[in-house]
C-alpha cells in the first residue's frame, strides 16, 4: 500500500483496515502521534488527512491512500503548526505532554481554518482532545497567543 | 577513586572519563503523618548526582521522574542556582534503577509521588551545587594563587576580577576533583537568588511539542514484538479456555500467551494483538468475587463504620462534649472508587534473557521495577536493567508495578523483546483503583454556634499496609489519615480515628492526593453544614476558627478576596469555599462558582485558588499544578465513580469514564503567597481541595447537601 507521511512516499504492507495510528507507530516508527483510547474519544491519535484534523486510531489505512498524512513530527513545517509549537513553549503549556501532539495537532488545523478563531471556535475544535494534566486554560491562551502571531515570510522546512 | 567523607553527606572525586562527580545521601524518614518519625539511617545513598565534565557541561542524573509536575526543571534550578550556572547549561540523565543511590529522602527509597520531591530535595541539591561551586573556585584559586575569596563564579566560569581572569568548570573540573569536600558551604540567602522564584521555562517543553519525546509506549527495539493483554475481569478469577486456532489464524499474531489469571496475544503490531485478543473468546473462572456489586462494598464499610476505630489524634473528651452539646451534628460521607486514566495507557517493554532482563517503562518507582523484575524472571537484581521514560501522566497510577510484573510474566514465555501494551479498557478495568472511602463525622456547637467538639471515624483499607509496610503502625495509616489529624480549625475536642477495612474485591492505590483528596472533601464540607446550622457566611465561620493558624487563615482571606466572595452572583449560581492543609506543608484555599441545571449537570464557571506552599522555586510549574490540580479534582467531583456489577468494573473508556473537556473548563485563577517558609507539596493539593469547595457551591446554588460523591446528576436533578 502506498501512502503519503510528512511529504515522503512510504510502502506499507499491512491489512486494509488497519488504522492509521498503528501504522504509524509500529510499522514506519513515527511514534508522535499517541495511542490513548481507541476509539476516537481522547484525541492522542490526531493527524491531519489532507489537513483535516483526523483520529488516526479508527481510520483504516485504506482510507488514508492517496490523501496527504500529516503527523507531529512534521505539523511544524506548516505556517500554523510552526506557530502553535511556538506558543506552546511560550505559554509553558505542556505537563506530561503525552495528549499534547493531538491538542498541536488539533490546533494547527483550527488556525489554518480560522486564523482568528474565538472562544466557541476552540471549543468546537479542541473539546475532542482530553488532557488529564488540565492544560486546557494554557491551550486556550497559547491558541489565541499563535492567532495574533505574525506569519514569518519564509517557510520553514 | 571516589573519597567518602563519612562525617559529610556529599562524596566527590574524579567521574569516568574525568572532570568531577558529586553526590549525595540525606538521612531518609518515610512521611507518615500519624507514626513516630524515626530516621533510618542508610549505606551511602546520593539522591542524584552532578557531573562537570572537562567540557564544562553539567549534567544533573536524576532519581526523581518526569511526569508532567516539572521536576527536571525545578530540581536543575536548584542546582544551577547554587553553581552559578544558566539554567540552559544542565544537561538531564534519567537516573537506572537504585534505590540505594537515589532515594527519595522522605520515603528511604527511590520514588517519586507525594508531592515529595521539591520538599524533600530543596536544601540538599542546593547544598550539592554550593559544594561544586566552592570546589571549582578553590581549584581555580589555587592555579592563579590567589585567595578563593576574591574569585566569584558566574555562568560555569570562575573569574579573578582584580586580574581578569577566567576559567570554565571544564578546564577546573579535574583539579577540583582532587581537592577535599569544603565542610557547611554557604548558601545563597534569598534575595541573591537569580533563578528560585523566577518562572523559568521548563526543560522538557521542546522535545514533548514536537513529538520526539520518548515514553514507554514509544519505545522500539531490534525484533520487538507488541502484545496486548486480557486480565480476569474479577479480581481472583482464573483463565478457563480459549480460542487460541481463531487468533493464531489473524495476519500478524504470532503466539498466545496463557498465564493463570491473564492472557497476551503476541504480534507484529498493536492491531494485529487486538484483533487476536478479541478472536480468544476467552472464558474464566470469575471465583469469589463472582457476584460482588458496589452494594455489598458499601455494606461492608457501612458495618465497620459501626465499630470504633483506633484513636490518631484525641484533644479533650469529644463524645462526652458533643454530648452536652446545644447543637449536635453527624453525617456520613462517601467517596468512590476512582481511576487514573493516564493519558498514556499502561505498557511495560520487557526483554527476558538466559543471563540478565531488560525493562523499559515509565515508573515512578524504578527500583521496584527493578526488582519484581528480577523475582519474576528468576534473575540476580544486578541482572536487570530498568530504562525509565517520561510517563505520559502518574497521578500514582505508576506508584504500582503490577504490569511491570505482568510483562516480565509474559516476557519468560517470548523468544526476544516484546512491548506490552494494555488497551484503554483493560486499563480501566484493571487499575489499582483509589479506595471508596466511608466516614462518619459529628460535631456540637455552643450556644453561639461555634464548634466545641469534632469527631471523625474514616473507615477505608491501608494502602501503605501494602506499599509501604513498616509505615503502617499501630493501627494507623498516616496516608489514609493524612489532611484529617492536620485539622486546622480551632475546635477545643477532637477525636479522629481510622477503621481499616478491606474489601478486596479491587486493587486499591495513590490516586492523586488519596487520603488528603478524601478528608479534605469531608472536612469541608462538614464545616460548611456546621456555618449553615449557626447560621454564619462559611467564610466568617472558618476565618473565626483560624486564629491559632495564620497561613491557614491568610489563603483563606486572599482566595475570598480574590474570589469576590460575598458580591452578587447571577440567579441559579451558587459560591462555594473550602480550604485545605495536610502533611504537604501547602495551605491552599479555593473559592468556587458553579451553576446546577434543571436536570442535575453541574457547571463550573469560576475557580480562585490561594496558595502558600513556602518559598517557590518555580512559580509558573506551582500556578501549573494548581490549574491540572483544580482540572484533575472536578473530574473527579463531577463524575469520578468506578461501579463494580458481577465482580466486574462496569466503565470501560472515555465514554463512561468522564472527565473534563475545553468546552467545560472554568476560567481558573491562582494567587500565590510568598515568604520563606520551608517549600510544601504542589502536586496534588489543587485536586483536594477542589471537591469541597465545588459541593459547598452546589449547596449554595441548589440547597442540597451532597455527602456522597461524585456529585452526580441523579443526587441533584430538580426538573
């Protein structure tokens, strides 16, 4: 099966409804994108499908062909993503940071659709993500910390 | 050679590959709240160590874990405040498993939990630091022959002002390694203080926001096989039969694991171990607790809490005040078995071989990682390596290593390295679960309303009769105790006492706070039942009891203050107070705005939290810990409650497992208090105090009194 992680073509020779999550993880070793529950409730898994914020754990691989998959290990590459990892350090978001690839992951795809998102826009986009550490109120500050972010003129990676 | 200086608690000498090693040992007393303290004195036991290279890099081997509380940046401000280094300059090393080398200080052996670690550790990592520092100076002073007194350090330099000279720790580190262990190092006083107190950015940020962070669950090795595992869904059942041909035929599974009372399906992958578990069809032998309900628990507990207990704390003659009392008062108040539900589901990494085994996990106990490890595959402890990892969440979930022992268990039957990795349900379902707790409390009050005796029985199991056996003492469990004998208020009879009751039917264990999460929720509440009944504001009722206790009394005044106690609420919103003080050494007070709807869901929309938790080291780790704390503590109050029907737990996920999301988080605010009081616990107070203060407000918005959490929809519906 052919797919597209992070830019680069990848072979996999794996069951048609594997999901995504642990194609990634145990077969191409990206493991940044987190297994939390299993069935689409914590939000751990996000990855972005074609840059739609997708719960890789009940995706089955063949639904991810021919679709860009987009993990933690690259969301930086992105104009938002890059911009969300930077208000994450700035705000010290993070505690155990084990939910924190999906929240990143959830939040460079609300910026990407809404650059100015309000308050009902980040619940909307980020109550699927669970953090048991209770960030959420730095994740609400830093997502409207990276909004007001200038956009850098050149791309990074 | 290494030089132990036997009067000192500091060891220096050359480190492998040169420059200088230090270490350290601080005599260990277990924190008992209730037992006698008495020191146990150990071999040698550095707490953690600090090489300075002869590259001039500092790297700082940690024994304390990484679980989201800030402990490899607290702990390396410490040091890099003493040496005189930037806190960008101490490189981090998880510290193997050694309960010897790397004891906890208030626990005698290597553990991280309990809001210990920057409590226990304040005054000997910075001792550590002062130490280097006065011996790189000395060794720089004796190169230029001039007095130590007039070279100062800075940045992992030394400098001779009046000549302008300067050297790095690297090119010192060897000479100072020669040199003898300077006895009583000065310390920094504290209006020196360039990093204590400062919100310095923590070390670990980088890594976790780009995904390279390594966790147990992320570790992959050469040949490694991933498992998933099915224990016996009533504690004490047995494996009766299975499918094994169904699984064996899924792409992927490669062998099935039976032990007693579990068993793994061993694959290429997780999908493949999943698909083959649930292929198994297996079946057990439930045993005993075949048909326990959460009924007969509560039975069970209500029963001893008919019988007295033994006596922690007495002042006067309680029963006999009450007695004559104008106003009496008694209550039962319950508190449910709860989950962790780590963010990171429970997994351990285990490579058994002929001649040694090799762990990788996340552990808040390493050692006895270590060694059930070494009990387990037969092997000398000397034999097993543990490779420890951040832990994507503790809350005391990893104070256990009951799946360390699981995996070393299906490890001896696998051919190389195998990933064990329970799925959500099987986490839910097999945690070593914070106790149901069951209290009866009474109080009488003058004339006046104003409390002249307290009595409060708590009925639950010992977990430290288990974890932590010699801390178990006469009768009394000083966790289980722990926030209840530290009753604050000024109350001239007092009587607490504590039933050990043990029902058997669940593991029970630390669950962020335990004891002081428990009892503070029943003091707090009960103290709010005692204002109603004197017809007194909660606030002025406590503030009026706190004139022997000032801390206690100035986060109560600040949270009030900050939290507009007493200004006008919207209609249908309700203000709740509660404060709390325990063996922590941390008093918090939080005030509380929460909302009811007609069909009993509760809304929080503000928390206020006072905080004094002594001198600070890292004020945006402590504000950070009250927020999760909070956040973690209304979970809990709102839903937390694992059922038991048939033996069996009866949630599963984040469906019936409910916790906070974005969309219900209330605005949360932290005050904190500064002055010099010795450094407490911020761990787990914000999660303790939260309950109270939430149940007081719902009393407030609805007038029901909820003495049993959570405080459920069922117990608060008016529509």
């Amino acid at each position: 099966m052919q797919l597209t992680i992070n830019g680069r073509d990848v072979t996999v020779d794996v069951p048609a409804d594997m999901p995504v999550l642990w194609v990634l993880r145990d077969v191409v070793g990206l493991t940044g994108t987190k297994f939390g529950c299993g069935i689409a409730a914590c939000g751990a898994c996000t990855v972005h499908l074609d840059g739609t914020p997708t719960r890789s754990c009940v995706t089955p691989v063949s639904a991810a062909v021919g679709k860009r998959i987009t993990t933690i290990e690259a969301i930086g590459e992105t104009q938002p993503g890059k911009k969300v990892q930077q208000a994450w350090l700035d705000l010290e978001v993070v505690q155990c940071g084990y939910c924190q690839s999906g929240q990143i992951m959830a939040a460079a795809a609300l910026l990407a659709k809404r650059p100015h998102p309000t308050d009902a826009d980040i619940d909307a986009a980020m109550s699927g993500n669970i953090c048991r550490c209770g960030t959420y109120p730095r994740i609400r500050l830093a997502i409207k910390h990276a909004a007001r972010t200038p956009t850098s003129a050149t791309r990074g990676g | 050679m290494d030089r132990v200086s036997r009067r000192e608690f500091l060891i220096a000498g050359a480190a492998a590959g040169g420059g200088l090693l230090l270490g350290w040992r601080i005599e260990a007393q277990p924190r008992v709240a209730a037992a006698p303290r008495t020191p146990t004195p150990l071999e040698f036991a550095p707490n953690a160590f600090i090489r300075v290279g002869t590259d001039g890099g500092v790297t700082l081997i940690m024994g304390q874990v990484e679980m989201g509380q800030g402990m490899y940046t607290s702990m390396p401000m410490l040091l890099a405040e003493e040496l005189e280094i930037g806190l960008d300059q101490v490189r981090l090393e998880h510290a193997p498993s050694d309960d010897k080398r790397y004891a906890n200080p208030l626990f005698g052996f290597q553990a991280t939990g309990g809001s210990t670690s920057v409590k226990g550790l304040y005054l000997p990592m910075r001792r550590a630091g002062a130490t280097a520092r006065t011996m790189l100076i000395a060794a720089a002073a004796a190169r230029w022959n001039v007095e130590p007194a007039s070279c100062r350090a800075e940045r992992g330099s030394v400098i001779h002002a009046a000549s302008g000279r300067r050297l790095g720790y690297g090119a010192l580190a060897a000479a100072a390694a020669e040199l003898p262990i300077p006895d009583n190092v000065p310390l920094k006083r504290p209006e020196e203080f360039k990093l204590i107190g400062t919100p310095a950015k923590r070390l670990d940020t980088p890594a976790k926001v780009k995904g390279v962070a390594q966790y147990g669950i992320d570790v992959r090795l050469p040949g490694m096989k991933i498992a998933t595992v099915a224990a016996s869904p009533v504690l004490g059942g047995t494996l009766a039969s299975l499918d094994e041909a169904k699984a064996m035929a899924i792409p992927g599974v490669r062998q099935i694991v039976r032990l007693d009372d579990a068993v793994a399906v061993v694959a290429d992958h997780m999908w493949a171990a999943k698909q083959g578990l649930a292929a198994l069809a297996i079946r057990w032998d439930d045993g005993p607790n075949a048909t326990v309900s959460i009924a007969d628990v509560v039975e069970g507990l209500a029963a001893a809490a008919a019988t007295p207990g033994v006596v922690a704390r007495k002042e006067g003659d309680a029963a006999a005040a009450i007695a004559g009392a104008a106003t009496k008062l008694e209550a039962v108040y319950q508190a449910p078995f709860l989950a962790h539900t780590t963010m990171e589901p429970i997994n351990c990494t285990v490579h058994v071989r002929p001649d040694g085994c090799e762990v990788w996990t996340g552990s808040q106990v390493l050692a006895r990682a270590q060694a059930t490890a070494a009990q387990v595959s037969g092997l000398p402890l000397e034999k097993v390596v543990v490779h420890n990892h951040f832990l994507g969440g503790g809350f005391g979930r990893r104070l256990e290593v009951d799946y360390v022992t699981q995996a070393v268990r299906i490890a001896r039957q696998v051919d190389g390295p195998v990933k064990v990795v329970w799925s959500r349900e099987e986490d839910v379902q097999h945690d070593v679960y914070r106790p149901y707790y069951y209290d009866r409390i009474a109080a009488g009050l003058d004339a006046g309303g104003r409390p002249i005796a307290w009595t409060h029985r708590l009925v639950g199991p010992s977990i430290l009769a288990r974890w932590l056996p010699p801390a178990f003492r006469n009768g009394l469990d000083g966790d289980a105790l722990d926030g209840a004998v530290h009753l604050v208020y000024d109350i001239p009879a007092i009587q607490i006492e504590y039933v050990r009751h043990e029902e058997g039917v669940l593991n029970t264990g630390f669950w962020r706070g335990v004891g002081v999460t428990h009892n503070t929720f029943v003091i707090e509440s009960f103290i709010d039942e005692l204002a109603v009944a004197a017809k007194t504001d909660p606030f002025a009722y406590r503030h009026a009891l706190l004139d022997k206790a000032p801390r206690a009394r100035a986060v109560l005044e600040l949270a009030a203050k900050e939290g507009s106690w007493g200004a006008t609420l919207p209609a249908g919103r309700g203000r709740g107070i509660a404060l709390m003080y325990s063996g922590w050494d941390t008093y918090v007070a939080e005030v509380a705005e929460v909302s009811v709807s007609p069909v009993g869901e509760v809304r929080v929309h503000r928390v206020v939290c006072a905080v004094d938790c002594g001198i600070i080291v890292n004020p945006d780790t402590v504000k950070a810990q009250i927020e999760g704390g909070v956040i973690f503590g209304i979970s809990g109050a709102l839903w937390g409650e694992v059922t038991l029907k048939n033996g069996r737990v009866e949630q599963s996920n984040f469906h019936d497992v409910r916790v906070l999301r974005m969309n219900e988080t209330p605005a949360i605010e932290v005050y904190l208090i500064r002055n010099g009081e010795a450094p407490g616990g911020i761990g787990e107070p914000g999660t303790a105090v939260t309950a109270p203060a939430l149940a007081n407000a719902v009393f407030a918005a609805t007038g029901k009194r909820i003495r049993k959490l959570p405080l459920k929809a069922d117990q608060l519906r008016s529509a």
